[in-house]
C-alpha cells in the first residue's frame, strides 16, 4: 500500500523537547498553573444571582475551564507517555506527582463551579441553558450540576480532594513504582534475559507449551514476591473510595461507576445475565482447543496459544500495512487518519526492556494529536491491540470539532470505537484468508476476544464486586484476594481450566486506576455494542462511515440507552439487544467448532 517505512518509535519532542528534562514543559506546568488558579479565584468569588441573566458569566467560566482542561491534559498525556516509554525515569516519577497535584487542584476549582450550577432553582437553569451559548452543552451541564447535588458540600468536597493527592491517588502511583521494580528473569536463547512485564506477557502466545508454563510459574512468583506491598495498595485505594461513598451517603458501590459510564444499573445487569446464560458454546470452544492441543485441559497460559505450531509472526511494517489495508474497506476518513498516526510517528510500538506493560491512546488538545503506547512483538494479537488503540485515536479524530466539554465521553462507548476498529480487521482477515489453516488461525482470533470480553472481564467484575463487598468489613488479606480471584475465574469461564490465576489481581493495572472505578465491565459493554453497530455497517456498506462517525460524536452528550436509541433504535435495558450482539459471538464459535471437528 505504501512504500513508507514507518518508525516504531514515537515522537514526544513536537511537544516538548527534551522528554522529563524539558525546560519547555517545565513552562508549560507553571502557565498550566496559573490558569487552574485564575480559574479557581474567578468560580470561588463568583456570586450567581439565581437568574437566567447568569447565563453569559457561566459562559465566560466555562471559557476559561476549557483552555484550563487543554493546558492540564496536555501535561497529563505528556507524563503518561514519559512514564510508559521508560518506567526507570525518576524524573518522569516526579513530574506524575506535579500533574496530580494540578489535577487535583482543578478538581476542586470544579467542585466549586459545579456546586454553584447546582444553586440555580430548576425554573432557572432550564432558562439558562435555552441561552446560544450554552444550549450545545444543555446535557453535560445539567448532568454536572445533578451529580454535585448528590455530593457533599463544597468545602468537603475540597477537602476530600487534598486530601486524595498523598491518599488516593498516592497509593494509585504506588502501583506504578511496584510494577516498575518487577522483572522476569528467563533463560532464553541461552542467554540469561530480564523481561518487562510486557515483555513476558507476550510468551504467553508462544506454541511452545512447554515456555509459556515456564513464563507463566516466573511471572506468578514475579507477581506473589509483590504481592503484599500490592494487597495493601489495593485495600487502600478500596477503602477509600468507600469512605468517600458512605460520607455522600452512597449505598451501592457501583453507582459511581455507572454514573460516570451514564448507564443504568439495568442494563448492566441485564448484560451480565445474557452472558451468563450463553457460556455455553465458549466452555465448548475451551475444551475442543484443549484437544486441539493435545492436552485435557486448558490452563491460563494455554488461553493465548496459537494453534499452529509454527509461531506467525507479522513485522510491525506489515502489520500496519495489513490495518491500513482493512480499514480502507470500511471507510476513508478512519484510513486517513490510522495512515497520519503511522506516518507522524504517534506510535510507540518497539519491543525493548523498560517499557511499561499493556497498550493504551492518549490525547494532546492542544496539539490535536493523539499517541498510542504498546509492545508490538510481531503476534497476531499485536495487531488486533494494534487496530484497538487505533480505535480509541479515531474516536477522538471524530470529535475534533465539538466543545471540549461534548468530548468527555464514558469508557463504555470509548471502548465502542477501539473494539469496532479490532472487528473491522478481524472479520475482513476471516473473510479473505486463503489456506484453511490460516482462516482457522483469524477465526480463533475472533473467538478469543469473545472469550477475553465475555469471560476474563466477567471475572475481573464478579472479582471487584465481591472484594468491595468485602472490603467494606474491613481489609481483604492477601490469601483472601487469592482465593476470591480463582473462584471469580472458575465461574467466569465455566469450570473450564485446569489451572487458574491467583494473583491476577495484583498483575492487572486495571484494578488500580483511580481516574475511573471498575475499569472493567465498560470492555465488555463497549465489545457488545460495538457488535451491534458493526452488524449495522455491515448491513449497509461502505457508505456507513458518516453515520459512525454521528454516533461517535454524540457518545459524550447522552446517556447510553438514549445512543442507543437514537441511532440503533435499541433498547439497552431489554435482553433482545445483548442476546443478538452475543449470537454474533457464539455464531464464530459455531464456525470454529465446525471447520475443527475433523482434526
């Protein structure tokens, strides 16, 4: 497709030259704070009148909260990529407390502004919003102002925010310094290796049966020898954020998670129930992999195994090429822009020790320009992480033009675009492969995300739920997280592996997050309805992608059902919607099962 030779390496100096040394971002801090305190001392002296004349100071404040946001997500994307691309940058340790500390900082400048929009009596703030101004920002707004009047006052709620930099959020970087400090010894080639986390994760898809196990037994001990430091990380970060609930007087550990994914406790239950009721064929899928393999049963390690015993590997160059190519099937602009990111070096795809482990896209407002972080090592679910972080850059691409404040869209439907970009090279693969082994190879690639979607995070939650459910008696020891996580993964995946992971808990960056509470069920939410609409591009053909695009905009101004709704004339809190978006998963199964029967 192109004859460009595309970098592995990212470009972080067309930002700030010099990485965690940079003067230039040094700058960029101070101005960045100077703006969060002009702001804070414009909201804390405002007076509202309580009258529909308001509307124009709202305005202006909201102005001012825009170019804030941009200066302090720039910085926070900047420090992420540092910390990612070199996790023994001390340097970049420090400047992640600087962003924190503004972060939080700004956040009580919000608490403010929001607690003063909550003021206004409902008669006059349906007025304020009709104004021009303000009426494109109708439902964030108003979402703003109900969510402060569920909370403590302003001065608590200030307080609760210092409070979490050295708490809170301090535990959430204790995190990072761990998994920082965590290497895997492995013999390899004859030589004596220390991987990475992420480098060691990527044996796990080896064909050599005898590695992964070897990989998987170092990488537990890897975990267990932390495990401690990292139980008292995560009990910490639980029982704070349950302090803070019981304050407001919230009952249901899961409703900040909802609200923050602007979905309601019905329709996250009625997905988990048709995913329940569904294991079947993929507990199936398990056990004909096990015989493919040639062992009675599957066990953690084996998830990933390739079926081949030759190792496919890709090169990054004609991985990308491959991405290009299928993503020009389904429309231009998603194309222009995955080509942009190859070609501008916002990639940062080299597999070298240091890294941090996992993948992940991150956005620069100022710079309109997004980077996306991973180690590509030349398997085929490189391509499909790939293809997913591509997803979530053209999800921003698409909004580029909207307020900054109709961008801030929920992890659910965030995780809607990458997913959606992983299908759109999946199913084209499928579709196109020409020997048998290798349609079988793509079609199993396919199946494993479903088993990813619908059972490794079903664990993850079932596990969540039950650690805060306990949590909230007091601490959780180390054995107890153990055994909640097996039990959690016995009964997510069906009773149907041989060995578990116990300290999955304590390896899985997610359950860590402080930004966002149960990093997790939104995968699969984001999986299934993402299901839904690409059965919608498939129905209609190329010429879909303008209407992509519409929804992707619309994903930060209305709750999931109304999305839904609008533009699928779905119903999210009625099983129909999930059980079709599921049949799409176990019909790959069914395909799987049927070209393997013979074998």
């Amino acid at each position: 497709m192109t004859a460009t030779a595309y970098s592995t390496v990212w470009d972080l100096d067309v930002f700030f030259k010099g990485g965690s040394a940079s003067e230039e971002f040094g700058q960029h801090l101070q101005e960045t704070r100077k703006h969060i305190d002009s702001f804070y001392n414009q909201v804390h002296k405002w007076q509202p009148s309580n009258s529909a004349a308001d509307a124009q100071a709202i305005s202006e404040y909201i102005d001012l909260f825009q170019q804030t946001a941009k200066k302090l997500h720039q910085a926070g994307a900047f420090v992420s990529c540092l910390q990612a691309q070199n996790t023994e940058d001390k340097k970049a340790k420090a400047l992640r407390g600087s962003t924190t500390e503004l972060s939080a900082s700004f956040q009580t400048a919000l608490t403010i502004f929001d607690q003063k929009l909550a003021g206004y009596g409902q008669e006059v703030w349906t007025e304020i919003i009709k104004d021009e101004s303000l009426n494109e920002l109708a439902f964030v707004l108003t979402e703003r102002r109900e969510s402060a009047a569920e909370k403590l006052s302003q001065e608590e709620e200030s307080v609760i925010n210092a409070l979490a930099i050295d708490g809170y959020h301090g535990w959430g970087q204790m995190y990072d310094v761990i998994v920082g400090n965590i290497k895997i010894p492995f013999r390899e080639n004859g030589e004596d290796k220390q991987f990475s986390v992420g480098q060691a994760a990527n044996k796990f898809s080896s064909p050599d049966r005898t590695l992964r196990k070897e990989v998987f037994e170092k990488w537990e001990e890897a975990w267990s020898s932390q495990a401690d430091y990292l139980s008292k990380t995560l009990n910490h970060l639980g029982g704070f954020r349950l302090n803070v609930y019981k304050l407001r007087g919230w009952e249901d550990f899961l409703k900040e998670p909802l609200d923050l994914n602007r979905m309601k406790k019905e329709t996250l239950d009625t997905m988990w129930e048709v995913i329940s009721k569904n294991k079947a064929p993929l507990v199936k899928y398990l056990n004909r992999k096990a015989e493919l393999l040639g062992i009675e049963k599957l066990s953690w390690y084996d998830l990933d195994a390739p079926l081949s015993k030759t190792e496919t590997k890709v090169s990054y160059q004609d991985g990308a090429e491959f991405i290009l190519e299928q993503f020009s099937l389904f429309g231009e602009e998603m194309t222009a822009f995955s080509k942009k990111a190859f070609e501008d070096k916002w990639i940062e795809a080299e597999d070298r020790p240091g890294k941090a482990p996992g993948g992940f896209h991150t956005y620069f407002p100022e710079s309109s320009q997004s980077r996306i972080f991973m180690t590509y090592s030349g398997t085929p679910s490189n391509i499909s992480t790939l293809a997913h972080e591509l997803g979530h850059g053209f999800h921003t691409y698409a909004m580029r033009d909207l307020h900054l404040l109709n961008r801030s869209y929920a992890m659910n439907v965030a995780e809607t675009a990458s997913t959606f970009a992983e299908m759109i090279v999946a199913d084209a693969s499928v579709k196109n492969a020409k020997a048998e082994e290798e349609k079988l190879a793509l079609l199993e690639e396919k199946v494993q995300r479903s088993v990813a979607l619908l059972m490794n995070i079903h664990a993850r939650f079932l596990f969540e739920s039950r650690f805060y459910t306990e949590r909230k008696l007091g601490n959780v020891s180390t054995e107890r997280l153990n055994e909640l996580m097996v039990e959690a993964q016995k009964e997510a995946y069906g009773n149907a592996l041989n060995e578990y992971h116990p300290s999955f808990w304590a390896s899985k960056l997610h359950f860590y997050i402080t930004g966002v509470p149960f990093y997790n069920f939104p995968y699969t939410f984001g999986y299934l309805f993402s299901l839904g609409i690409y059965a919608q591009a498939l129905k209609e053909g190329k010429g879909y992608e303008e209407k992509y695009i519409a929804i992707l905009k619309d994903t930060a101004s209305m709750t999931v059902e109304d999305l839904a709704m609008k533009h699928l004339n779905a119903d999210l809190t009625k099983p129909e919607f999930w059980e079709s978006a599921v049949q799409l998963c176990i019909d790959d199964v069914e395909e799987f099962l049927s070209l393997t029967e013979n074998k």
